[in-house]
C-alpha cells in the first residue's frame, strides 16, 4: 500500500515524499478516502498517528483547484505549538505548490499575522482567541470557508474555548466541510459534533492505549521526597532526553529551577511563559541543547518531537487519558522510550484505571540507595499564601484553567 492509491494531485508527491512517508498509517487509510470524497468526519486517533496528514493532504487536494487568495480552509487547535506544528506539516507536505498557510495564535504581536490575512492566505491554522480578535477586526474573513477541522476538541473543551468556537462558527458557512478530531467524547463533544456536522463518517483507530514502544514504571514516594528521587533518577539513568510532566505551572517552574541547580541543562514550557520563551524552550529541547525540559500538560498533546527517551511524570495526571497523551511523547516512530511515574498513596484509584486500560499491571519499583525514610518536615516546604480564588476564572471553565497550566 502506498499514497498513489487515493489519487491525491501529483504536485503533492514531492512533500510527502520529503516526509518521508511510504504508507499510509492506519487513520490515514481510513480518513483519506472519506475526507477526498467531500465527508464530513469524526476522528478519533491518538497524536502520533500520523493524523495531521489525514486531514492535511486532503485539504491540500482540494485547494490545489479552485480560487486562490481568500481563506478556503480553516483548522482550529487549542494550543499554539500544535497550531505552529501543523502550519510547518503543511509547509512541508505542500511541496512546490504555492497554497499558503498561516499560524494564529495570542501572545504575539498581531501586526504579521493581520499583513499576511490581508495578503490573503489558503489555509488558517489557529488558536480560538486570537482567531476571534482577528475576526472581529475584520482581518480574518471566514465567509468562503470550504473546510474546518476541530482538532483536538476535547481539549479544547477542556481549556474553556467551546464557547470561542461557537462564535467562530457563527462566522463560517454554513455549507463546508467538517472534520472534528478528538481522543474522548464527553457529551459537550458529541452535542457540539451533532451541531457542527453533516451526516459524519466515524473513523476509530485504536483505543487510547499507550504505544507498546514504551515501557511503564511505577516509583512510590511520598509526596515530600518526589523532588528528591527524580533527581536521583536523572543522576542513575542513562537518559537522551527527558520530558517531566508537573500539574501546575508553578510547579513545573520551581522543580525545573531545582533539577538545574543539580547541575542539569533544564527548560520549562507552561503557560506563565512568554510566546518567546515557549518558542525557545520547545526549540532548545528539540535540538538537544536542554536534556529536560519541565513541562505542564500543555506540551501532553499532539506535540511531535521525535527523540524523547524518557517521560516522567513528577505528578500524575487527572485522568487515565492525560496519562495515556503524556505517554505518547516518548516511544514515538518505533522508538522505544520509557515513562516514570511517581506515585503517592492518593494517586492509587487512577494508577488501577490505568492498568486496566493497559491490560497489565506496572511495575512497582524503588531505588536501592534513596533513603525513602527520611521524615517529612514540620513546615511547609513552600511557604506560600494560599492565592485568592482569581474571580475572572469562571466556574465552568474547566479545572485546566482554574489550575492555570
Ligand atoms: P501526527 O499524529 O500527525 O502528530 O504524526 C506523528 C508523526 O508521524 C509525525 O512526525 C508525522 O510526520 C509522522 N507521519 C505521519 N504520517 C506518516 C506516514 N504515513 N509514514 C511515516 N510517518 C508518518
């Protein structure tokens, strides 16, 4: 099997050919040929499917006919690296082509963005925020829309933009092809998939099952030692490159501040960081100059970076799913990788829901030469004043914002 079978326009062999792809991945089989035939789809395949190019290419078909200059498909993501990730699959699966695509997102400055809306661009590649902004400064113009693909919409949903894309529909037409993506369909998913699109084809690949390139371990730890037995961790494992997952930002800053000050080339990405900052972290990680890099669950999703040999989870996620994206960073392209995880005694209930997703039960294991007796202090370990409630974060806004990642 191979991509000559779905007919896609010839001036797209060279970018898929420098991708580097042979055959088609298991979603890519099955979206492809739904998605060329105009289908509006619900996906559900987990990041590192390979599903970016199953919406991708077929977009790039489509629009390698037909009107140039004006916004003719339009994919919305909630995070800016995922939004600035598919921008660069298109540029690359575009090959010698001319379609244009753009990344819009907050935290940088609108004045590119807005040139290149009004130079006009094929293919809009955003955050729901931003995208509003633009809209309502008239720079983004949806009205000839053909395409929209919600990418990781349970995320989104997470991250309180549900209402975001209800106003950004309102901005499209009503005629176009929808393709909806998400890992989890709560019910907000389905209501908005039953709102959203047409006669939808299903397409399921696997369960959100962890890759079987990874290999889990459990490390018991009370809560006041964690700091402690990563860091003898990173000292005892021969690691390529490390992905910590924190729940909070704070978090994530304070023990990324601590690894360092063990003498580790060590970078965060969370949200209190600047667009430049996130930029820079993800970048430095990517080319090796940072061997860790702390990060919140911001980076759990959709974010492709190929190298990554060890995933450790500093704090366990909220849920078996969170567990599973986490997961998914390392161990990727037939890698093997490996995930850490410590776990406290209250972590208990969600590490049995995650093995029977896995269908195993993890290995438990401790450090020989870690002294595990060492008694928890009196004090608070951060004196902290507990922050007052932030009374613009509303109530149904999920837990991801009110916990600020
Ligand atoms: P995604 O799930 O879209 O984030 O893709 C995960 C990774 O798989 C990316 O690095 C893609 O470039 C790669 N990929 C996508 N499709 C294929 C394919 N058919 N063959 C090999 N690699 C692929």
């Amino acid at each position: 099997m191979n991509f000559n079978q779905f007919n896609l326009d010839s001036r797209l062999n060279d970018g898929i050919k420098r991708e580097g792809y042979h055959t088609p991945t298991p979603i890519q089989l099955a979206a492809i040929p739904l998605a060329l035939a105009g289908h509006d789809l619900i996906g559900t395949a987990q990041t590192g499917t390979g599903k970016t190019a199953a919406f991708v290419l077929p977009i790039l078909h489509k629009l390698l006919t037909g009107p140039r200059n004006r916004t003719r498909a339009l994919i919305i993501t909630p995070t800016r690296e995922l939004a600035e990730q598919i921008h660069q699959a298109i540029g690359s699966l575009r090959g010698g082509t001319n379609i244009r695509s753009i990344a819009i997102y907050g935290g940088v400055g609108a004045a590119v963005q807005i040139e290149a809306l009004h130079r006009g661009v094929e293919i809009v590649v955003a955050c729901p925020g931003r995208l509003l902004d633009h809209i309502q400064n008239k720079h983004a113009k949806l009205g000839q829309l053909e395409v929209l693909v919600l990418d990781e919409a349970d995320r989104m949903l997470d991250m309180g933009f549900l209402p975001d894309i209800k106003r950004i529909l309102q901005h499209v037409p009503v005629r176009r092809q929808t393709m909806l993506f998400s890992a989890t369909f709560p019910k907000e998913i389905e209501r908005l998939a039953a709102q959203t699109l047409h006669k939808p084809e299903r397409v399921a690949i696997g369960l959100a099952r962890p890759v079987h390139t990874v290999t889990h371990t459990l490390y018991p730890v009370p809560h006041h030692l964690k700091r402690g037995l990563v860091i003898k961790l990173l000292q005892q494992t021969d690691t390529n490159s490390v992905l910590i997952f924190t729940r909070t930002k704070h978090r994530a800053q304070r023990l990324a501040k601590q690894i360092a000050g063990s003498g580790f080339k060590v970078t965060s990405l969370h949200s209190n960081r600047t667009q430049g900052q996130r930029r820079a972290a993800l970048k430095g990680f990517k080319q090796g100059r940072y061997q860790i890099m702390v990060a919140t669950d911001i980076a759990a999703r959709g974010l492709d970076i190929d190298s990554i040999s060890h995933v450790i989870n500093y704090d366990m996620p909220d849920t078996a799913d969170a567990y599973i994206h986490r997961i998914g960073r390392t161990g990727r392209a037939k890698r093997t990788g490996e995930a850490f995880t410590l776990i406290t005694a209250d972590d208990q209930a969600l590490v049995q829901k995650i093995e029977k997703i896995m269908k195993q039960k993890l290995p438990r294991q401790t450090l020989p030469d870690f002294n595990y007796d060492v008694p928890k202090p009196d004090y608070p370990q951060t004196a902290r004043k507990p922050k007052p409630r932030n009374k613009r974060t509303s109530p149904a806004r999920s837990h991801y914002r009110a916990r600020q990642i």
